[in-house]
C-alpha cells in the first residue's frame, strides 16, 4: 500500500530565512504521527505547504501517491485541516460555520453527517450558539468536526491543543487518539509540547530550525538504557551512604530520603529490586518513563543538531 | 463557484456592519430632505438668484427631481467608502480574522475565490444604489412632488422636462453601478496586499481622494493624465442630465471604467494565486 503522504526534499525560504529546508518524511495510513519542534522551528510552514497555502521553492508532496501540485483541489478532498487556531465567523454559528466549511469541502454533505461529527466532538446541542461564544476547547472541537466532516482520510491538525486548559487538552488529545483508533484515520498532528505528542503519536517527526533531526517509531526512537526509573521508598537515613556503595548510585539522577530516579534500562529493575530489599529498604512503587524530553532536548541542541541531522 | 457565491453572499448579509451602510445612506437622505423641507425655498432662491433676473421660472421648481439630484452629488462622493468598507473587508478581512487559512485549505481554486469575492461585492454595490435610488428617488417625489428639473451648472442651466427625467436617473444609477464597481474592484486588489481589513479601506479612500483631486485641479501637468484617471469618469453618470447628452464622453467613461475593473482583477487574481498565506 502507498503511503497517504509522502515529502521529499521539501526546501522554503522566505527572504534569506530558511523555514524548511530539504525535509523529507513519509507517513502511512492509520499512523497518529507526531510532528514536533521548538517554536518557529518550521513545523507550521510544513503544514500550510502540505495544504498549498504556502507554495515551496522545491520539492514534492504526494497524498495517496498522487503528486499535491498536479491536483491540489482534488487531493484537498481526502485532507482535513486545523492550522494553528481554529478562527472561524465569530457572528455566524457553530451550525452555520459547520455547515459553510463542510460543504466547500463536499456539496453533497447530508445534515445527518453534520450531526455525527458533532456528536463525535461532543459538541451537539450547542451547535445553535454563536462562534463567538464559544469556550477556546469548544472552538477546537469545531474545527476538528470541519475537518473530519466530510470523512477524509488524512487529518492535518497543527498545534491542536494550543491555549486549552488542562482538562480542554485531554479532552482533545482523547479525541484524537479515538478518530485514529475507533475511525480509522491518519493523523499528523503538530506540537511544541513535548509530553502532549509523546501521549497521542505512534510515530514522530522531529525538526529543529526547518531541518529534520530525528524521524521513526516512538518506541524506535527510545534508547532503552535512558529510561527514568522513580522508586519511591519508606524514609531511610542510610540511603545515600547505601547508594553510593553500590554500582546503582552510578545509575542514580536525583535522590531524596523518599525517592531514588535512576536512568538505566528497565530489564533490570528485578535487580534494583532485589537489591533494595536485601538492603532493608522498604519498596513502596517502581514506575518508569522514557526520558524523552532529554532525547528531545539532546538532539535539538544546536552543537549536536549538525552532526545528528538526517 | 454558484455554492461559493452563495456563502459569500450569506457571509455578507448575515453581518450586522453590513447594514450600516444602508442605515448611512438612508440617514444623510433623510438628513437632506428634511432640511429642503424647512429651508429648501430659500435655497432655491439663493441657487437660482442670477437666473432669474433674466428668466421668469414658475412651476414647483423644488421637486422630487431635484432633491434627488442634490442627494446624488452629495452621497456619491461618500458611497465609495461605504463599497470599500466591504469589498476592502473581503480578502484582508478573512485574512486578518484568520479564516482565509481555513477556506484555503478546501478544495477550492483561489480565482473562483476571487470571483465570488467580486460578485458578492458587485452584489451589495448594486443593492446599495438601489436602495439609494428607493430612498433618494421615491421618498424625494413623496415629500416634494413632480415637476420640471432643473439642472444648476457653472456656466449655464439645464431644464429638463419632467416626463424626460426617469430613463436618465435609472441610466444615471446604471452608471453608478459601474462606477461603484470599479472601486469595489480597486479594494479588492487592495484587500489582496494586505492582511487586516483596515487597510484597504484606508488605501482605497486615499486612492480615490488623490486621483480626485488630480482630475479636478487645473493644472497643465495634470490635463495630460486625467484623462486616464478613474476618478475623471466616475462623476460620469451627470452627463445623462445635461441636454443634449454627451453620448460620446458618457460611452468614453464606461470603456475607461470597465478596462480600469479588469486590471483590478486581474492583477488581484494573478497576485492572489501565487500568494503564501501566512495569516
């Protein structure tokens, strides 16, 4: 099977800034591919170019193996979009701003597809309220509802979670994770948070100042032996003295009477574990996260960028 | 492109500040008349004060013709401002509300967006001169009655007789028409550069008021090119009430007129298609 979207070499600049430059990546259907970068890093020109509001110097974007440039309006059909906030006519509807953009995007939409997706985004029953009234998480779920109105298979969200709320953003991010799991779509979805991509996308797309750095499957990109291990323990005086003694105190980031985080491979926690009970250390939970805001950071930094760029 | 023009339409008319135009002119039209009602007389007399040392005139000199006549040089300067409001709104509106990124992101082509934008702005043009001939026109002859026009000008008058008046104001509001869209098409080229709405409002008022001042001044240096300024025809529209009517200069202005709205779209279009959107 094709990929539903395939970049190559795609190079803007504007004036003597170069936004992007020679970005390459490809994603496959069904994929919730996370595109992450730093503010201004080039993530939003690559979106607008994936949807010819912005023109490359050079390169080529294919959808479904057709070339963007030789059919943008007939590709556009089989893309929905947010890019950056979801502005909408503040003195029409929700209904009305639903209906106008969904029909510009298939004239033959039936008011019964209308209400599914808005019942999809909970947004039913408000869909008679002004825009303008509009809470920033409800205008979100709109936009997500005119981009996946008329069923396209390929959803361009950029930056979808912006200015929400904690409980707004994981309203969206589980609405996202639902379209890709329970609707089958393909989702490419922009952020410069780090954690908010890392909980949606099974793939990821690093850029940092318009170059690609890294690119593949999350679990790919991980390096075992970096993974945060947090144990936390019953308060003991003789931890530090104990650690230090020990080949887990070369392991160990940070500690406190209560809790030892050490970055090591999580294979060995078993060990770790033994060797806290034989020392009378009373275990209370061992949890572990990947350390990908150090990966992050390490290869956006910009002394180790040249060398990592792909 | 029937479906795009339909919401640009919808868009428009479902936008409360739409509206003031129509409130705008059918103030100053009441403005006018009431005004003429109170003191028109002594206005008359004041106009008409050297003609009639030489010339007896009787009749109800004072009639709907003539107020309207009066409304029509008065607002026709204003209602180019009243047309860029909303042609100069169209792109840089959408631009600045951020909703230009969504609609382009459609499987739209960005000419029949244009288009759409032009139709819809020739549209409300055209309501809005109807709406001035209703108000100027039918309300004028209401409050002050039929009768023989007479037409004021620098160097002569003009008496028009009343059964000869209507074809040359509906050919007048004709003209308008077109005059009227030669702006909107002039804010819609400017409303393509920009991205906040206040712009081309702005840009458009300032265009027309310095090409104004060029076609009006009599300077040599400036008879060589008012020929070719817009703003010299748009005042075209007067010649239908003059006697004989200048056919000849009246059809000069609408060629000018008509070439001067396809190079405003145009050149929007050209420049348009090849934008980036970054709003």
């Amino acid at each position: 099977m094709k990929p539903i979207l395939e970049v190559n070499a795609l190079t803007k600049s504007f004036k003597t800034f170069k936004a992007v430059d020679n970005l390459s990546f490809t994603i496959q259907h069904g994929e919730v591919y996370g595109f992450l970068g730093q503010n201004g890093a080039g993530k939003s020109t690559t979106m607008r170019m994936l949807l010819g509001l912005i023109f490359p110097d050079s390169g080529t974007i294919s959808i479904n193996g057709y070339e963007f440039n030789n059919g943008r309006r007939h590709l556009l059909k089989s893309i929905g979009a947010i890019i950056e906030r979801p502005d909408m006519y503040g003195y029409l509807s929700g209904w009305d701003n639903l209906k106008i953009f969904a029909t510009l995007s298939d004239s033959k939409i039936t008011k019964d597809r209308l209400y599914e997706v808005l019942e999809i985004v909970g947004l039913k029953g408000r869909e008679k309220d002004k825009f303008k009234a509009y809470s920033q998480g409800m205008k979100q779920r709109l936009g997500i509802a005119i981009a996946m109105a008329h069923n396209p298979d390929l959803l361009i969200l950029d930056e979808p979670t912006n200015g929400l709320d904690p409980q707004g953003i994981a309203e969206i991010r589980a609405l996202i994770v639902s379209l890709s799991r329970d609707h089958g779509k393909t989702i490419l979805v922009s952020s410069h948070l780090l954690h908010e991509v890392e909980q949606m996308a099974t793939s990821m797309l690093i850029i940092h100042k318009g170059k690609k750095v890294s690119d593949g499957r999350l679990s790919d990109l991980m390096n075992p032996d970096e993974t945060l291990i947090e144990v936390n323990i019953r308060p003991n005086n003789d931890l530090a003295q104990l650690l230090s003694g020990s080949v887990w105190g070369q392991l160990t980031v940070s500690q406190t009477e209560e809790q030892i985080v050490l970055k090591m491979n999580p294979k060995i926690v078993p060990e770790l574990n033994r060797w806290l009970v034989d020392n009378r250390i009373d275990v209370l939970s061992i949890s572990s996260r990947h350390s990908f805001e150090a990966y992050f950071l390490n290869i956006t930094n910009d002394t180790t960028t040249a060398n990592r760029a792909i | 492109m029937i479906q795009l023009l339909r919401i640009e339409l919808y868009k428009i008319f479902k936008r409360p500040r739409t509206y003031i135009s129509f409130g705008i002119v059918t103030a100053i039209t009441f403005v006018i008349q009431l005004a003429m009602l109170s003191d028109g007389n002594s206005f008359v007399n004041f106009a008409l004060q050297g003609v009639n040392e030489q010339f007896d005139i009787r009749g109800n000199i004072l009639n709907g013709y003539l107020i309207t006549y009066i409304i029509l040089q008065s607002l026709l300067i204003h209602i180019p401002l009243l047309v860029a409001l909303v042609a100069g709104d169209s792109l840089a509106g959408e631009a600045n509300s951020g909703t230009l990124r969504l609609l382009l992101t459609k499987p739209i082509s960005r000419l029949k967006l244009v288009m759409a934008k032009f139709i819809s702005s020739f549209i409300y043009t055209v309501l809005l001169i109807m709406w001035l001939a209703g108000v100027a026109l039918v309300l004028s002859l209401v409050l002050f009655g039929k009768g023989d026009m007479i037409n004021l000008k620098s160097d002569a008058f003009v008496m028009i007789l009343q059964d000869d008046i209507m074809w040359r104001y509906g050919a007048a509001f004709l003209f308008a028409v077109l005059a009227m869209t030669t702006i909107a098409a002039l804010s819609i080229l400017l409303s393509a550069f920009a991205d906040n709405a206040i712009g081309p409002v702005i840009s458009t008022m300032g265009v027309v008021v310095v090409l104004t001042i060029m076609s009006n001044l009599e300077l040599p240096i400036f008879n060589v090119i008012k020929p070719y300024l817009f703003t010299t025809h748009i005042i075209g529209w007067k010649g239908f009430f003059d006697d004989p009517v200048p056919y000849a200069a009246i059809t000069r202005s609408v060629v000018v007129l008509v070439l001067y709205t396809v190079g405003f779209l145009g050149t929007t279009v050209l420049y348009f298609n090849k934008k980036d959107i970054k709003s």
